[in-house]
C-alpha cells in the first residue's frame, strides 16, 4: 500500500477526524451515545452509507452534470440510508435498534461528514480511494461515537454493552450522563486531550 | 457529450431518479415480509408482558421464533368484538395473528365515533384477558396492552409504548417498570365516575382504580389515563357481560 | 390554546437544538459573531416555515399508508412512506435554492457573509429533522404543523443568537490552549442544554 493510500485512511481517523476536527456530524453522535450498542449500530451504519456513497459518486464522478450536482449527491446518500435503515428493519436482532434510531438514522442523509466528503473527495478522486477515504472517516466519526458512548453508558447506567459493569459494585447512576448536553460536553473533553497532544491542531 | 447541456441534465436527472426508485422499491417489497414478521412479534412480546409471562426484554432476548411459539401454546383464543359486546370475528390463534400498531389506529377512528369497531381481546389459557387502548401522548401516539384477570375486573399487569414521548418523562410509560408495576392488582370499576385513572400529584392511598402519574410527565399521563378510559369504555359492554370468561 | 402551548413547547421544551441536537454543524461554525448568527437563524425559521407544513401536504396526501386513496379505492394499500426521506429532502433542497435566489438578490451583505452556509442549509439537520418528527408526531392538521415549524424555527434562532453572544464575550477570557475555539463552545453549548433542561418539567 503506497503512501497516499495509508494518508487518505489513517487521516481521519486522528489528524483529520470528521469530528473533532473538521466538527461534521454533530448532531447524530449526540442522540446516539447513550449507550454503547446503539453508536455501534450507528457507527457502522455511518461507515457503509460514506463508504457507498463516496465510491458511486467517484463512479460517477465524470458524468454528473455540474449544475445538480448536490442533488445527485443528496439522492445517492439518500438511496444508501434508505437501503440500511429497510435492511435494519429486517432483522430481528437490529429492529428494536431501529425503532430507537429511526429519526437519527435518517438524519444520516444530512450528515455534513457524507456530503462533505464526496465534495470534498470523492467527486474529485478514483473510486477506490474515495471508497477507502469515505470508510475512514466513517470509522474517525465511529470512534469519537464508542469513546463517548463508553463514558455515557458506564457512569450513566453503570452498564457497558447491556452487561452491568459498575452497577454491579453498587454504584449510583449518574442521571446527568444520559442527557444529550453531556455528549457535548465529553466531546469538548476529547478535543481538548487531542489538543493538547498534538499542539498544531489549537487554534488561537 | 457535454456534461452542462440542459438536454443531459434533464435526462440524467430522470434517469438517476428512476432507478433509484426502482432500486427501493424492490428492496422494500422483498422485505417487507421480514419486517412485518419483526413487528408482529414485537406486538405479541407487548401483549405478553403485559399478561406476566416475562419481561419485555426476556421476550428480545429470546427471539421472535420463541415469542410466536409461546404466545400459540398459551393462547385460548383472539376474538373481535363489537361496541354491545358481541363476537363479530376471530383472529387465527394458528398463525398468531395479532391488530398491530396500525390496525389500533384504524379502530381508534371507530372507537371515537362510537360505531364498526373491531377490538381485538386475546384470551389465555390460563383466564388472562389481555385487552389493547390507543391514544394520543403529548407529541404522539400512545398505546399498550392491559390484562385483566378472570373476573375481568382485576388488573394483573399492563405494558405500554409510544412513539416520541420526551425520553426520562413521557418516556416512562414504556421504559419504566416501576410504572407499569402499579397496575398490578389495581382494578377497573365502571360504577366510578372515570372506570380507571391515573393521578396527577398521587392517586389516594387504597384507591383500587388510580395509579399515580408520572412527575413531569402530566400531559402523557393525561394522554394515557384518555386513551385507557376511552377504549375501555368501548369494552364496557364487553368486559361487564361475562365476569365469570 | 392549543396552538399557544404547542408553539411555546416547541421554542423551549422541544428546542431543536438543545433538546435534540439538530442543526449542530452549522449551530457551531456560524455563531462566531451575533450578525451572522441571527442572519443563519433568520433562514432557518424561513425554511421551516415553508419545507415543514408543505412536507406535512405531502405526507397526508402521498407518502403514508392509504394516503393515495383520493386517486381512487384501487390505491388505498399503497403505503410509500419508504420514499420519505428522499421527497422531504427534495423538496428542502429546491427550496434551499429558491432561498438563496432571493437572498442573493434582495441582501447581498447577508449573502456574502454567509457564504457556504446558505447552500448547507439543506443538509442542516434541523430542517430535515422538523419534517421527519412531524410525520412521527401525527400532527391533526396543517396549522399545528405550522406552528410547529414557527416555534422550531425561534428556537433555533434563540439558540444560535445566544451562543453566538456568549462567544463573543468568551473571546476576551483566557481560555486554555487546548480548549480554545471549538473546544469551549462544546463545553459552552453542553451547560446551556442542562439549563434548557429547566423547561422539561412545565406543563403546559
């Protein structure tokens, strides 16, 4: 694997994360995080939709006409949330997911982390490295999900995957680490660790 | 080709749109079937908590295979009845046909009017009667099951669901069982003036038909303790011509 | 009465941005100056108002099980409501573009220092996200949608307008190098949805 190709997936997951850094797709990560199984689902929901859509759209890359472009774009995206949420609907193991989800995995189509990456990539780029960049990023977004979600859910519910972790040493839930504001506030903690490391990232 | 004319433009448009709808179209039909299947035994899982066999959560853990087979074994039967109380139909106990979410909705604009309903109670063997209500919560529907023991008057549990309560308040109804626990043993007494309610600030101490209400939560309570007694209302005739099912 | 309390609920207790976090890309990046803010908060009421009650038509008469029934019995099974999310968003982008028509005609100024942000109010989750909860929320006619809309649409300006205030004061503090800029306006926008919080217990 050449240079370019370790850059366009390693980016963003720390130097360029669609989160932390270029702050896209915000608000789902937020609803989402409550609990670990529920940003998992998302995550990895997240990926496929990036991942698809970034790779037709550099299929298409050379025949969208310029003047529709972002509703080409927007119906691509749209097709690929529809795809997963119908197919999340279909299995049992996922349905109840689903039904807790259902605003949020539609608001993928308006995750600014999607678009942004076929405008930014994708439409300019091979197919493979577009396909490659959209799964990076689905993963940079996925992990700053987990890490979120792991604190929610261990000091919010004492639980970690369903499986009482905390709660079972007799601890007292936190009920302020269920409410959304607290998922902005972890994500502020995130940023400042990630800041602090790596220094040319702080803004001024 | 020019990729700006107004000529491509147009029939690429057309032609990208078509074919996504083509596209889902297809995969919604083929499957549908397997989300209807999902549906239905996240209904039956309800009607079965509400009845105690188990838990909600037992219920998903255990499979929607698990949850049809039981609901099969341990069903008597699921008959329709009318506003006077009559059996106007059945639902088959063989393919464990239940009225979802949907179906609710339909016979609530029934029940409000007063005339063609169609309520389902599911009658188990053990004398469990489980009877579904429908409402409107604060931001949306609300509805869930109660379970009425064999004099049809005792309350032996209830679950309840909705579809965007505010999480932590509205929310309870589904998501607390300390809630739904206070069903348990209360009943229902069509000589009161409302046969069943729930009771902002406390229901008083020893009152056999009021729970209390959620804190925070008035207009879902309120919401909810409407759609009880309305539906309940409709059963009336019903539930006060066989006590001894 | 009802409409008052349902539009009062939707500015406070039902905040698009602090109750559900929608909106939040553009929340965070343009509410560096009051002026722009209160701009972006402006077209954002202006979309709401025109996508939600007009998407509320077409979920009535189109897209939900049985709507097509006005066509004739033959239709009464049809349930489309799988194409939802792609016409909502049509119709948000279309009028995203007739949007930005007139304020590049009729306020240039506002044009200009919105920049990239007018075109991304298509894909600002709050727009799309009034639509989908409004077709969850079974509003009984065309006017509670609207004053649904009406409300989200302060709500938002409100909460754009005040953060874009409190981070105008904030750059005079000393703030730590690694929290600077995006890092403080997390933790900022986290404290301001517990206070939001204070409204979930009224009744109304």
């Amino acid at each position: 694997m050449n240079a370019k190709m370790k850059e366009t997936i390693l980016n963003p997951i720390l130097k360029g994360n669609p989160i932390t850094v270029l702050v896209l797709g915000i608000c789902s990560s937020l609803a989402v995080t409550v609990e670990l199984k529920g940003a998992l689902v998302m995550a990895l929901s997240v990926i496929v939709v990036c991942g698809m859509s970034s790779l037709i759209c550099s299929l298409l890359r050379k025949t969208i006409p310029n003047r529709v472009r972002i509703i080409i774009q927007l119906v691509v995206v749209a097709m690929m949330v529809i795809l997963v949420d119908q197919l999340l609907k279909s299995f049992e193991g996922t349905y109840p997911l689903d039904k807790q989800l259902s605003v949020y995995i539609g608001l993928i189509i308006t995750n600014c982390i999607v678009m942004g990456r076929i405008e930014a990539f994708a439409l300019g780029n091979k197919p493979i490295p577009s396909l490659l960049d959209g799964i990076a990023n689905g993963v940079g977004y996925g992990l700053i999900l987990i890490i979120v979600a792991f604190f929610r859910e261990l000091f919010g519910s004492g639980t970690l995957f369903g499986i009482p972790v905390l709660s079972a040493l007799g601890y007292t839930n936190n009920g302020l680490m269920i409410l959304p504001p607290m998922a902005l506030i972890l994500i502020g903690c995130i940023i400042w660790v990630q800041r602090s490391i790596q220094k040319d990232l702080q803004e001024n | 080709m020019n990729t700006n004319s107004n000529v491509y433009t147009v029939i690429y448009t057309t032609v990208v749109c078509v074919l996504v709808a083509a596209i889902l179209a297809l995969v919604s039909s083929s499957l549908k079937p397997k989300q209807d299947a999902n549906e239905k035994a996240e209904t039956i899982s309800q009607i079965l908590t509400a009845a105690q066999f188990g838990e909600k959560s037992e219920w998903q853990a255990k499979g929607n295979a698990a949850v049809l087979d039981f609901y099969k074994q341990n069903v008597a039967q699921a008959i329709l009845i009318d506003g006077s109380g009559k059996k106007v139909g059945e639902l088959s106990t063989a393919d464990a046909t239940v009225y979802g979410k949907s179906e609710l909705k339909a016979q609530n604009y029934n029940v409000k009017d007063g005339k063609g309903m169609k309520l389902p109670v599911y009658i188990f063997k053990n004398g469990v009667s489980v009877v579904p209500v429908y409402g409107a919560g604060l931001w949306g529907p609300v509805w869930g099951y109660i379970a009425l023991g064999s004099d049809l008057k005792t309350i032996s549990g209830a679950y309840f669901d909705h579809e965007s309560e505010t999480p932590g308040l509205g929310g309870k109804i589904k998501d607390d069982p300390a809630f739904r626990a206070q069903f348990k043993g209360k009943s229902i007494d069509f000589n009161d003036k409302a046969a069943f309610s729930i009771v902002k600030g406390g229901a008083p101490a020893g009152k056999a038909n009021a729970i209390d209400a959620i804190s925070g939560a008035t207009m879902t309570s309120r919401g909810l303790d409407e759609a009880i007694n309305v539906w309940l209302g409709a059963y009336k005739a019903y539930l006060t011509k066989n006590p001894e099912e | 009465m009802e409409y008052i309390s349902l539009f009062v609920k939707s500015i406070f207790v039902d905040n698009m941005i602090f109750a559900y976090f929608l909106g939040m890309c553009s929340y965070l990046a343009v509410s560096k100056n009051v002026k722009t803010a209160n701009g972006l908060g402006i077209a954002v009421i202006a979309m709401l108002i025109i996508t939600l009650p007009l998407n509320y038509l077409l979920n009535k008469f189109v897209l939900s099980p049985g709507a097509l029934s006005w066509l004739g019995d033959k239709f009464a099974g049809v349930d489309l409501s799988f194409l939802s999310f792609i016409l909502f968003i049509a119709v948000i982008a279309a009028f995203t573009q007739v949007v930005e028509m007139v304020v590049e005609k009729f306020l240039p100024a506002l044009y200009s220092s919105l920049g990239i942000y007018l075109p991304l109010i298509a894909v600002n989750c709050a727009i799309l996200g009034g639509s989908l909860f409004m077709q969850q929320r079974e509003f009984g006619n065309i006017g509670e949608a609207a004053v649904y809309a009406l409300g989200s649409g302060i709500g938002w300006w409100l909460a754009i307008v005040a953060l874009a205030a409190i981070r105008e004061k904030l750059s005079y503090s000393n703030v730590p190098a690694g929290l600077k800029g995006i890092g403080i306006t997390f933790i900022t926008v986290g404290l301001m949805g517990i206070a939001f919080m204070a409204f979930m217990g009224i009744s109304l």
